[in-house]
C-alpha cells in the first residue's frame, strides 16, 4: 500500500492553514471615502437657581418632565417680600402727594390769610407812626418826656419792620415753592419708585421660571429647603441642540468641513440611522480622551468635533455611545443646509 499520499495530507493542511491565516492578517484595502468616528451623545445643561434668599414654598415639577420657556418651575415663600413691595408703593404714594403739593403751590384761602396779616401790621405800622409823631410836637412844647419819644420812635419802627416781613411773607405765599425745592422732590420721588421697581423685580425673583424648553434632570431642593443665588433647584437638560461629541485625527481634519453630511448608529437602536452634520470643529489639539473607545487613536492629537443630530423620537440619551460615519468625497449644497432639517 503506498503510504505517501498519506503523509501528504498533514503537510497540505498545514501550508493551507498557513496561507489563510496569513490572508487573514492581511490588512484589506481602507475606504478613504467614508470616516468612522466614535464619540457620546452630549447636551447642554442649566442649574436653575434663584436670584434671592429665601425658604422654597413649592416646587412644581420632578425629574424627567418636559418644561417649556416662562413655565413656573418653583416658588419662595413671599410674605417677607410683598410687605416690602407694599411699603414701598406707600412711599411712593406719599411722595407723589408731597411733589404734587409743591407744584400746586398755596390755597387761595393762605393767599388771602397772608395778605390780610400783612394789611393788618401795615396798619399797626401807620398807627405807631403817628403816635410817634403826636409825641414828637408834644416834646417839642415841653408836654412829653424824651424817653416817651424815643419809646414811641422804637415802637413805629418796630411796627414798620413788621410789617415789611407780612409784606414780604405775603409774596412768598403767593410764588408758592422755589424750583430747587421741586427739582429735589423730584429727584426723591426717582429714588422712591427706583426702591418700588427692585420690590417688585424681588417679589418677581421669588418665582423660578424655565428659560427655554427642556427636561428636568435633577431636583436638587425641596420645600422647605433654604434657596440662594448660589444654591441650585434645579438641573435643566437643554435636548436642543443635540450632538455627538466625538474626535478628529490630525490627518483627517482637512477633509472635514463644517456643514458635512453625518450618519449616526447607537447600540440601542443598531437599524435606525440617525442623519446629522459637522456643527463644530475645536481650533486647539488634545490627547484622546480615555472614554474614547477607538483602535488606533490611544496617543494621538485629536481635535474635537460636534456632529448636530436630529432627534426627531426623543431616543437620543445623554452619554449613549455613538458611532459616526462622514462622507468625505463633497460638500455639497445640501449638505451645507441640513441644519435645517430637523426644523422642518
């Protein structure tokens, strides 16, 4: 029996073993067309905080709803803060009456009361003045002592002086209040209605309002808990935009423009394409971040990209890994457009 067909047969499985395992190691031709990248769905978020201290009454929403722009997330207690709105209406009130009363000038009614007390010292005047003088003659003839004289003398006087004063009392009352004295409670009655808006702008504080649409990731206080400026409610996930954070190698990154055409795949959703495009490109290099999951980029200087994504179902998550895939041939028109097409 011939035996040497046999002992072939090892030696064929071994070079046919060989053989694959080197086509196997072959590397196979790289489509320089299409560039696959890989990266994790990010948004942007907001801590919702507010602007003044105070005890939290109520919070109005919980994790996972979906609020929208000028919606009441929460509210402070108010009491401390409408009694100071109400006191300064009041002083407002009362110096819009103190300003009106200095522009309306004196009552008639003052107007006559002065001008009577000035014709009555006018009077009293005119009648010191002629005693004065009946005593003078008297002296004269030796019928009157000089110290009556001079007495009545100091008295005319007086009276005369009197009754310049009511005269000039009498036209102040009818010229009413000086300009200064209107410009300065002008001046006061700003201030006080400057106090009454920052009342109200804190009163309006006490009420937490959502800045523009989204969800509500994390309830930071509860009632009762104290609030500040400092002091975060509410963590707010805007999910508009969206994108894929993800990184470009150096010797990529000049067949990459803004505007190109993207396709997203996530694990959770493996026969769903997601389109998107390049929204933004860093102008600075970084080592790849760890959290990258990429075969050959361990070292290399990367630069970070966004690739936009329309999220028309609301399956896109924050931190799901996502893999990109960018045609790398054109840029064409509508590429440079898509943007608009999850608006539309």
């Amino acid at each position: 029996m011939n035996k040497k067909p046999l002992l072939l047969i090892p030696i064929l499985l071994a070079v046919g073993g060989g053989a694959y395992w080197w086509w196997q190691r072959q590397e196979l031709p790289r489509d320089t067309s299409r560039l696959t990248l890989y990266g994790n769905v990010d948004i942007r978020e907001a801590d919702l905080a507010f602007d003044a201290n105070g005890h939290v009454a109520e919070i109005k929403v919980q994790e996972g709803d979906r609020v929208q722009p000028g919606q009441v997330l929460a509210r402070l207690r108010p009491d401390k803060l409408e009694a100071a709105l109400a006191a300064a209406q009041a002083t407002v009130a009362a110096q819009e009456q103190t300003l009106a009363k200095l522009r309306a000038g004196n009552r008639p009614q003052e107007i006559r009361q002065a001008h009577a007390q000035a014709d009555a010292l006018v009077a009293k005047a005119r009648l010191a003045q002629i005693s004065y003088a009946r005593l003078l003659k008297l002296g004269q003839k030796r019928l009157a002592a000089p110290e009556e004289i001079d007495q009545a003398r100091a008295a005319a006087d007086a009276a005369e002086a009197e009754a310049l004063a009511a005269k000039e009392a009498s036209a102040l009352i009818v010229a009413g209040a000086r300009v200064e004295d209107i410009a300065a409670a002008e001046a006061q009655l700003a201030a006080r209605r400057a106090e009454l808006a920052l009342a109200r702008d804190r009163l309006a504080d006490a009420t937490l309002l959502a800045p523009t649409s989204g969800i509500v990731r994390d309830r930071i206080l509860e009632p009762g808990d104290m609030a500040s400026p400092q002091t975060p409610v509410l963590t707010l996930a805007l999910n508009d935009p969206l994108w894929v954070r993800t990184y470009v190698p150096e010797s990529e990154l000049g067949r990459i423009r803004l505007g190109m055409a993207a396709e997203i795949h996530t694990d959770s959703f493996p026969d769903k394409t997601y389109h998107g495009w390049v929204g933004f490109l860093s102008p600075t290099a970084e080592f790849t971040p760890k959290n990258v999951e990429t075969p050959d980029l361990r070292t290399r200087l990367v630069y970070q990209a966004r690739i936009f994504v329309c999220n028309p179902q609301d399956e896109l998550r924050l931190g799901m890994p996502a893999t990109v895939t960018l045609a790398l041939d054109s840029l064409s028109e509508s590429d440079a457009k898509l943007d608009r097409r999850c608006a539309e």
